[in-house]
C-alpha cells in the first residue's frame, strides 16, 4: 500500500512540473492544476474515509421502548454518608467474631466420593477428624454468638437495588452483565463493588456513573481485609454495606436475560423476603453441622436431604433477615479455616455460597429455594442437542412458580468477557496471577477463545456459530421476545468498541463475528440510548 502512494505521488508531482513549464499553453497549464487540486482533495477524502471506516464510532441510535426514557433518568444510588457508621458496625461484627473463635483448623480437603458421587453416610461420618468434646465447645461459641447478634439498622439504607462484585478480571465480565441489564431496559440502581481502588479499570468508573450505577470500594469500610483471603468472601459484606435495604445480588458471570426490575415482586420474595437457587449437587456437610449449629439436639449421622444453592443470584431482604446475614458473615469469617470445610467437607461448592442457607436453616428463618431445578446450557453442535458437560447453568424465574422460565444465565465456564474471547494475545490482570508470578514481576499474557484452538468455542468464533446449543429467546421484555445471545454480542461489541476496555482489533473481530453469525450488519456504531449513552 505504501509502495502505490508514494509511485501516485511522484507521477502527480511530476504532472505539477510539467504543468508550470513553457512547453504547454497556458489555457492547458491552467486545466491540468485544476485538475491535480481535484485528485488531491479525492485523495485525502478516500483517506479521511479510511480512517473514519476503520475506527469504533458513535452514531447509531436505537429507538427506545414505548415509554421508557434515557439513561439520565436512572437513578443513581444515594451513597449517604455512611462510611464512618458502617465501618462502625462492621468493627463491632468483627469483634464479636473474634470473641467466639472456631477451636480447630479444618483446611479444604477433596471429597472422598468424587464431585458428581452421590454422598453415602460413611462417606459423610468419617470426612472429619471431630470428637464430640470439640463439637460441644463449637457448639457453645455459635449459640453465645447467636444470643449476640445485632439487630437492624434502622434508617441505615433504603429502597430497591443491584449490587454486584467486580474488580480486576471481573470487571470485564461485569460490563457485559451490567450493559444486559440496561439493554433489558432496567431502571434498577445498581452498584459495582470492587475491593479498592486499585482493582478499578481507569475510566470504567466514569463511564457506569453515566449509566445509573455507583463504583463502591470495601477497603473503604474494612480496614483490616486479612480475613478475606477468597474474593467470593465479598459476597457477604457488600451485600451488608450495600445502600439498599432490598438486594438483588449478582455475581460479575451471572447474567439475568430478561429484565430484572421485577423479581422483588415475586410471590417467592414477597412471601420470605430471602430466595436462593439450587445447585446441581446434594448437600455434603458434616452430620456435626446441624449440631453445632443448634439445628439438632445430637450428632446427626445421616445423608443431608436438600440441595445445594447457587449463590451466583440471590435475593435479599436486609431488614427482614439481617441476623441471618451477620451470622453468614461470621461463617465467611472463619470460612477457609474451618467453617466451609464444616458445610461441605471438600465436596462440590466448597466455599461460600452454602454459607447462606447454612445461617438461615440455623436461625429457623422462612426463606425459598427455588423448586425448578437448573438446567443446563450446552455448547452448539448444530444437533439443537448440544455438546460437552456445559458452558452455563440457567437458573429459572421466580415469578413462575408452575414452569420453567429462564432468568438468569450464569456462565459458570466460558466467561462473557470480550476481552477473554476476541483478544490475540494480553497481559494477564494482576489478580489472576500466582504467587511465583507476581514475585517474578514478569507480565503474563493469555490467548483469547478466538485464538485458543483448545477453547471448546475457539470453532464458533472463527467460523461464524452460535455458541449457545439452545437459542435464548424465552424472555420478554418492552420490545417482545429476543433474541439473548444476540443482543450480549452487541452488549460486547459495545463493550469493545467504546470504552474502558475498548481496542480496534477486538472491535473489528466482534463485529465480523457478529455479522458472520447472526447475518447482519453492525448496529453498534453508535452505542445507544437503550444502553444508557
């Protein structure tokens, strides 16, 4: 290309030369500079147009649906000025906390029986290493804790909201979340909460503030964070520190595919103000859980009969079950060390989210496990059947209590970040590196799907497939029925294209995908009101 421009310059300066000699008629000089000014200005549009073609633009507008107003006219969340009164209470928490300590150590182990075995009585009996003189002093400790446990907050927060946790390679997969939720057209404030201000991506902050949505930071409330040594351990206290009195809680990979602002008026939540969604396993705890929780009066040597839950969604409310919130806290405290070994005996899940129904099963609160069972999403094959063990669990909605209806879609493997997906080679987050890395203080990059040839979706994104074996397109919304997959790839290339996380080759492979999968041209050149632009 660099070799035509300069060959069509030098014959163009050459014509300029020939022009202004006393070989030619002046009425023919004349002519030929005319001329040669009209090539140059063509040129240098082509040019100007190039570079206009080849770069994310913004002018593309979307109608919005009937009735429904810009993004200027979400409410942002009132952020009062809190910070000393929850630090206050949380100090007061973790000074109860400390004050009745587990008397063991009980490190995360595997599961004798295998992740997908199902859980016997010997298996559950022998897991632990507990005599009876330990599990009396345990017991002891949760009940003199349980005595103690504040109550509400009276004035402390308010209203409806989204509380969701990002920060450093979470936040990638947090724009495509929050970016749904708003191209669903919901006006539900929503605050993003991060661990400090170093996990912030420069700019992100600005950019969901236009949005109505909030950047929260934990370090502004914990001031030691050493008890936090998991980041699904933030489930807890940003929950607790959220402004708002009812929460919607979200995962950064769990994604609702219809539009969220009506589920705190399920007849599930407004019944037990508390709703949970199971997961694929049966419960693994250790038969001394219910007794040192007070549930049981005895060692309870028998195969647990619930589910497990799905902590990737959840729903809250604060004033209702405040007390089953602090002693989940204090189980997340203690959690690596001893009390999620306790609840799952390095089962499936171990962690925190079976904290949460462990807390209200102890405190006999009324709360709902929702009774459809997760399905699964598979990887397209083109069967309409689906390939591989799954990509995502989609977890049913809460209004239908008579038949499934997908909600949310929580993407427990392949990661809606279009970073993850569309990069050629990047630099690892900081996060996701190893200690050995982080003390080499060498960068590490990763390949994205699009050129990992092991990615089980590396096939779809280099030759125009859905991922999705089953096409999405159960949820309603003001504008009808849609199509899921296809609006999240135009959430990404929004994403991609304009930004934070912006970059000109991860746009342009978006939107070849795009257009190579689902047959249509970009409508993303412009961002839109419907996404709060």
């Amino acid at each position: 290309m660099n070799k035509w421009r300069a060959t069509i310059l030098h014959a163009l300066r050459a014509i300029a030369r020939l022009g202004s000699t006393q070989l030619i008629r002046p009425e023919w000089r004349y002519l030929i500079r005319a001329l040669i000014k009209i090539i140059l200005v063509v040129v240098a549009l082509l040019g100007i147009l190039r570079l206009y073609r080849g770069r994310p633009q913004v002018s593309f507008r979307i109608p919005l649906p009937q009735g429904q107003t810009p993004c200027d006219s979400v409410p942002v969340p009132t952020i009062q000025n809190l910070s000393l009164e929850e630090s206050e209470q949380w100090t007061l928490l973790e000074e109860l906390f400390e004050a009745h300590p587990p008397n063991l150590v009980m490190e995360r182990g595997d599961f004798q029986g295998g992740q997908m075995a199902e859980p016997t009585v010997p298996l559950l009996a022998d897991y632990l290493d507990m005599n009876i003189d330990e599990a009396n002093y345990m017991r002891d400790e949760h009940a003199s804790l349980v005595e103690s446990l504040p109550t509400y907050p009276q004035l402390a927060f308010n209203g409806r909201g989204i509380v969701i946790l990002a920060g450093d390679k979470y936040s990638e997969i947090a724009a495509t979340t929050l970016g749904m939720m708003r191209l669903l057209g919901s006006r539900l404030p929503i605050e993003v909460w991060m661990i400090d201000r170093i996990e912030e991506k420069k700019g992100w902050c600005d950019e969901v503030a236009t949005q109505g949505m909030v950047c929260r930071f934990v370090s502004d409330y914990l001031q030691d964070m050493s008890a936090f040594s998991h980041h699904y351990q933030l489930e807890i206290p940003i929950i607790m520190l959220s402004s708002f009195s009812e929460v919607l809680y979200l995962d950064s990979d769990s994604m609702p595919i219809v539009n969220p602002d009506k589920i705190f008026d399920a007849p599930a939540y407004t019944r037990t103000g508390a709703v949970l969604w199971p997961d694929y396993w049966k419960a693994t705890e250790s038969p001394y859980t219910s007794y040192i929780t007070g549930r049981s009066s005895r060692k309870d040597i028998k195969v647990p009969d619930f589910q497990t839950v799905d902590s990737g969604q959840m729903l809250w409310n604060k004033e209702k079950h405040w007390k089953s919130l602090c002693l989940s806290a204090y189980y997340n405290y203690y959690g690596p060390t001893y009390f999620y070994t306790l609840i799952t005996q390095g089962g499936p899940g171990w962690g925190d989210k079976d904290t949460f129904p462990t807390a209200l099963r102890a405190l006999n609160a009324t709360w709902t496990l929702i009774s459809h069972h997760l399905q699964t999403q598979r990887y397209d094959d083109g069967t309409g059947r689906g390939k591989g063990s799954g990509m995502a669990m989609m977890q049913a909605d809460p209004v239908d209590e008579k038949e499934f209806k997908s909600f949310f879609l929580h993407s427990n493997f392949v990661k809606f970040s279009v970073r993850r997906l569309m990069c050629d080679t990047c630099i690892e987050d900081p996060s996701a590196l190893t200690a050995d890395q982080r003390l080499k203080g060498k960068e590490v990059t990763f390949k994205g799907s699009v050129t990992n040839r092991k990615s089980p979706i590396w096939e779809a994104l280099n030759f125009g497939q859905r991922i999705f074996a089953t096409k999405l397109k159960d949820g309603l919304n003001d504008m009808g029925k849609w199509d899921t997959e296809k609006d999240m790839w135009r959430v990404m290339e929004r994403v991609g294209c304009e930004g934070a996380f912006s970059a000109d080759k991860i746009c342009r492979r978006t939107r070849r995908h795009i257009e190579r999968t689902f047959g249509e041209a970009s409508k993303w050149e412009g961002g839109s009101e419907r996404m709060c632009k």
